[in-house]
C-alpha cells in the first residue's frame, strides 16, 4: 500500500498487487502449455497450475483508501476481478493503526490494520507483507493525519 495523495484534509492509499497479476499471468500461461503439450498425468499437473493462477488473480484486488476529514470519513473501495465492494466509517472511530506480526511457515509477515473503538479490524493491506519498515512508515503516516483532526 502506498500514498498516493497527501492533503490537510485528505489522504489517500492505494495498493495495486501488479507483481501478483503478472506472477498469475505466467503461472496461467506455463500450465496452459504444459496442459495442451502433455499427456496424463503431467497434464494434470498444467492443469492445477491454471486453477492457482484463478486464485490468484481472483484474490488480489486492487485495493483503495480515503480518509477525507472535511466529512469525517474513512473510505474502503475495493475493485476486483469479481465486483467491487465499498465501505466507510468516520475517522472519529479509529482508535490505533498498528502493524499486526504474524508468522506463516517460519518466515514473519506483518498486516497494517485500523482498529476501531467497537473493536472492529480492517486490514488496509490485502497480501501480507515482510517488509515491516514500510508498513511501519506507513501506519505513522496515518496516525499523523489522523491526529492532526
């Protein structure tokens, strides 16, 4: 996720997974030539690969966030390859945004979450990440903007 718009009233955020689509498009494309080159059962094997590849392309929409203080609002706009989703808050309700730690076969990723006072979470990135000093960076971005209100 990353600023792509910083004013006193609005912030916005972006993530767009692009080395994920191009990983998919190549993984799609290999089990494609794999599947019509191949008998069984290495056939089936180019087969499995195009089916990862619907998983991830399906999985990594292209993610949007706009904290826009003129009217109180946080706003989740998530566009994708099977619809969009929408979805908002005030800014009021943000109680901590904080870098969630989780590890996943030994390796340590980390998620920049926005807690709300009811106890909600929203995770702002949709694919974890390991790099912590640019999620870190990130959610100190946002707790500036949000405690210049």
């Amino acid at each position: 996720m990353r600023v792509i718009q910083q004013t006193f009233t609005l912030l916005t955020l972006r993530e767009r997974p692009i080395a994920i689509w191009v990983l998919s498009s190549f993984t799609a494309t290999i089990g494609l030539l794999i599947f019509l080159s191949s008998t069984p059962p290495v056939d089936w094997f180019g087969l499995f690969c195009i089916i990862c590849a619907n998983f991830m392309m399906f999985g990594s929409p292209e993610k949007m966030c706009l904290f826009d203080k003129s009217v109180n609002r946080v706003t989740f706009k998530q566009k994708g390859w099977l619809g969009n989703q929408h979805s908002h808050f005030p800014i009021t309700k943000i109680s901590l945004v904080e870098v969630e730690p989780f590890k996943l076969f030994g390796i340590q990723f980390y998620r920049l979450t926005l807690k709300l006072f009811s106890g909600e979470r929203f995770y702002l990135t949709p694919i974890p990440s390991t790099d912590d000093r640019l999620l870190n960076n990130l959610a100190s971005s946002i707790q500036e903007f949000i405690l210049s209100l």
